[in-house]
C-alpha cells in the first residue's frame, strides 16, 4: 500500500510497498483513509528536530475513513465512517477512567516515532491499524463530512480544550499567539465560549489574512499588545492562548494577559528551560495552565458543533492534495506556503 514514510531529516517520501496493516487483536480495527492531514506537530518530525525519531515511520495522526477490518471487542461495522483520535489510550487504566487519557501509561501518538509511547505507523497511508479501536474510534455523524470530521481528530479538538480551560468570561477581549490551525481554530472556539474579540498574533502576513478571513482580527506579534487595548477599550485581554509551543512565544502570551488573566499554552513545549517572568506574572496574578488536547474527551462536542453549523473547521484548508504528492504537501507546509494541507489517499493520479 501506499504511505508517507519519514525517512530522515527533511525527508518524507511516498512508498508503494507497505504492507497492508491486519488486526493484531479483539480491540484493533484497520481503517481504510479518505482523508488525512499534516500537523504542525509532524514538523518536528520533519525537521530532524526529535533524537531518535525512527527513519521508516509512517507520519500522520490525523485522519479520517471507513472501518475494513475489526476484532470482536470493537463496537463499529465494517465501513463505518469513523474518525480516530490522535492520542492513543486504553480506555481502562485508572487515569483513562478520570478521562487524563494523555496520561494513560499506554498512550502514544499514531505516525509519532517512540516521542510519546510505543511506536505506532500513522494515517498518511491507504489503511492504518488502530489499536484500543473501542476507545481510540468514533463514529462520524450523519451531516459532518468526512473533510470536517478529520478536524475532530486533533486540531479542532485542541483548539477547543484551550479555549475551555482559558476562563473566557462573556464579552471579553482574548488574545491567541500563534496563528496557525490550532491558533485560528482556538480564536474560533473562544468565539462560541463568549469572547467579543479575538486577537491573532503572528509574524506570517498569510497567516495574518487566514485570522481575518475566520473573523479574528490579525495582529503581528509586535503590535499585540496595541492592537488589544484598543480593541478592549483599555481592558485588555482576560485570556491569552499561546498556540506555538516556544519559550519567546510563551513568553509574549504572559506579557499580554491582563491583571488576574489566564494563559493557556497549548503549543507542544518542549524546553525544560523555559524563563518565566515570575516577578510579573506574580504581581498580576496570573494563571498559567497547559492543555495538550483530548480528542477523546471533547470530540462528541466538537462534532455537534460542526453538525449545528457553529462552526466550519474546514475553512483553515488552504491545499488539498493526493497522498502521492506528500513530499510536495511536506515542502509547502515546511515553507509556511500552507496553512492546513489535506491529503487524500484515493486521488491517484
Ligand atoms: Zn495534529
Ligand atoms: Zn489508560
């Protein structure tokens, strides 16, 4: 079959000889995708950035598709249009049971190496093995495309946990650092959840244009602080969501937060030096409170959101490609050319 394989540093390249994935137990599931994504969080990947990421790995942990294969546990039929989650857990384990699947001691991520958990081949592929498939599966409903349903997968579901966990209050001002998918998907969200205005730094003047075509007022990052009191008459902003995952990011999100504000870093942190303002964020009194997302917990939500029309996520898509394009699909987002690429694994041309 085919798939996306990371080969190296700046290298993803298709391949045709993959084997086609088979159940390996009564709660795996193989999924024929329809439609699949490349993340922000592949970058890394990509870019050599993750010691030890293994050359061969099928990349992807966002997608979508139909149910051909399922052991005797899993609750759907085959074909059955289903999304998966991007973290994979039990669904039994003490943690599971609270819903911190993230902190499940068998969680990992699908196309992410041994980064987070047991190395798991990923859904840039004509078919993926899904394990835990009674936990890690949801049914996509009538009325939500197969297209929107992929964002339930992980950016809009993240998107929305930030927003949740950053104490919007009715008709205030939040700011978003970072205007990429999960950035203009959070600034969406804090939207449905009460702000008035959401205001989206980012220095890429595309991405710029894409906040303002989804209803954000854009800002670049030097002109945040401006930009927000003028917006919030002076109030400024009571929620900050930071959706890039650097320290000079997280950094300028504690600096916009308003007295008593909320931070909510939602970008994959990966420093264990980050410097903190500590004097500053102490005299304001500020929250800082780190989300990575839970599909598993927020997807039933997100999906009925999508399904009511609250809300398009595939409004981000700037390009959608045939999987067999992937290299391109890599260079172009690698390049900050694209915003959210969709592949499609049955657009052979
Ligand atoms: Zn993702
Ligand atoms: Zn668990």
């Amino acid at each position: 079959m085919r798939g996306a394989a990371f080969q190296g540093a700046f290298d993803v390249r298709l391949r045709t000889d993959l084997p086609e994935p088979e159940i390996t137990g009564p709660r795996d599931a193989v999924v024929r995708v329809t439609r699949t994504a490349i993340c922000g969080t592949d970058l890394h990947a990509y870019r050599g950035e993750l010691p030890g990421f293994g050359a061969g790995t099928v990349l992807g942990h966002e997608f979508v598709g139909t149910v051909v294969a399922a052991g005797a546990e899993v609750p759907y039929q085959l074909g059955q249009r289903v999304v998966a989650s991007d973290v994979v857990a039990c669904g039994r384990c003490p943690a599971c049971a609270r819903g911190w699947h993230y902190q499940c001691p068998e969680v990992t991520l699908f196309g992410y190496s041994t980064v987070v958990g047991k190395s798991l081949d990923g859904g840039q592929a004509e078919y993926v093995r899904v394990p835990y498939a009674d936990v890690v599966l949801w049914a996509c409903p009538d009325g939500v495309t197969d297209e929107q349903a992929l964002f339930s997968s992980d950016v809009l579901s993240t998107g929305y946990a930030a927003a949740c966990h950053a104490n919007i209050t009715a008709g205030e001002t939040v700011a978003v650092v970072g205007g990429g998918t999960v950035g203009l998907l959070a600034g969406m969200c804090a939207r449905l959840v009460g702000a008035a205005a959401v205001v989206v730094a980012d220095p890429v003047p595309a991405r710029r244009a894409a906040a303002a075509a989804c209803g954000l007022v854009p800002a670049s990052p030097h002109e945040l602080a401006e930009i927000v009191t003028d917006v919030s008459a002076g109030r400024g902003a009571g929620s900050v969501i930071e959706a890039v995952g650097s320290d000079a990011t997280l950094r300028l999100a504690m600096a916009t937060a308003a007295a008593r504000g909320t931070v909510v870093a939602v970008g994959a942190h990966h420093s264990n030096a980050a410097p903190l303002d500590a004097a500053a964020a102490f005299a304001r009194e500020l929250t800082l409170r780190f989300v990575v997302g839970d599909p598993i917990v927020v997807r039933d939500d997100v999906l009925a959101l999508i399904r009511a029309g609250r809300i398009d996520p595939t409004v981000v898509i700037s390009h959608r490609l045939p999987l067999t394009e992937v290299a391109r699909a890599y260079e172009l987002f690698e390049r900050r050319e694209a915003t959210k690429v969709v592949l499609i694994p049955d657009d052979v041309d």
